[in-house]
C-alpha cells in the first residue's frame, strides 16, 4: 500500500479503490455518502487486504 494510496484513501475514498472492482468502488461510495469515517475505513481495509 503506497502513501499515495493512503492519502487519496483519507481525502476521497472511492478514487482510492478504482482499480479494485466495480463492487469495492460502490460500496466504498456508499459508505462515503453515509458518512466519511466509514468510506475511509473500508478504503483502507480494501487496500490492505492481502492479493
């Protein structure tokens, strides 16, 4: 996980997790709408989730 990654994670979530599907970049999305500390969250446990 790049710092990049991390940054855009904190300041606009779903733009973190584009490249990880169609799926994660909605429900972070939604997560984000529902309210910031969610969206980040689940951006960062998408991004630090082992591949």
């Amino acid at each position: 996980m790049s710092i990049l990654r991390v940054l855009l994670a904190i300041f606009f979530p779903p733009l973190a997790v584009i490249d990880q599907g169609c799926g994660s970049v909605v429900i972070v999305f939604l997560l984000t709408l529902a309210g910031w500390v969610p969206g980040v969250i689940a951006a960062l446990v998408i991004l630090n989730r082992a591949r």
